[in-house]
C-alpha cells in the first residue's frame, strides 16, 4: 500500500511561483515512478511531469521549461516546483505512484492562477 499526501497548493498571481510537495508513506519510494497530474473542471486529467527512480524526467509540452520535478528519497517526497504560472495552470495537481502496474493517487491540492 502506498499513501500519498500532497501539500503547498493555493492562490497566486500569473508570473508567480508555487512548489507543490508529495509525501509517500512507503518502504519501497525509491522504487516508485512518481508524476504529477493535474485535472481542471470539464478537462481530461493530464500529465503534467515524471520522474523515475533514475532521476529521468518527462514534462507536458505545456510546462516544460517552467515546471521541474525532482524527488528526495531520504525524506519519501517528490517535488513541483512551479515557475511562471499561467492561468490556465489552474487545476487540481494529483501527486501519482505507480508500482507493480497499479497507480496511487493523493488526495489533489487546488492551484489557482488569477490574471
């Protein structure tokens, strides 16, 4: 079983800056693929970024360049650190693990990013 919780959401201004924090309770995190996700209302939940245990990451074309995912293994905690946000990064970011073929989801944290 692997719990995820996420924390760091919240309201911020176009051009701000918000790092979104992932807290897994499991013996095997370092094993886990990690990513973020996100879903905004009447929208397809999407990929937002991706990180294996490598350290190899992916990123949405939409936020590559502004948005760097990163884990710290020592502490079970995967990272979204949010540059430059838009208004249309506004949504709810689910943190996501998957092992074993079967994927973990948070609970979301609400990002609003206002004009």
């Amino acid at each position: 079983q692997v719990l995820l919780v996420e924390s760091g959401g919240g309201a911020v201004h176009a051009g701000g800056s918000q790092r979104l924090s992932c807290a897994a309770s499991s013996s095997i995190f370092s094993d886990l693929f990690m990513a973020w996700y996100r879903q905004a209302p009447g929208h397809q939940r999407e990929l937002v970024a991706a990180i294996v245990s490598t350290g190899l990451t992916n990123y949405a074309a939409s936020v590559k360049c502004r948005f760097t995912i990163s884990r710290d293994n020592a502490k079970n905690t995967v990272y979204l650190q949010m540059n430059n946000l838009k208004p249309e990064d506004t949504a709810v970011y689910y943190c996501n693990a998957k092992w074993r073929a079967t994927d973990y989801w948070g609970q979301g944290t609400q990002v609003t990013v206002s004009s």
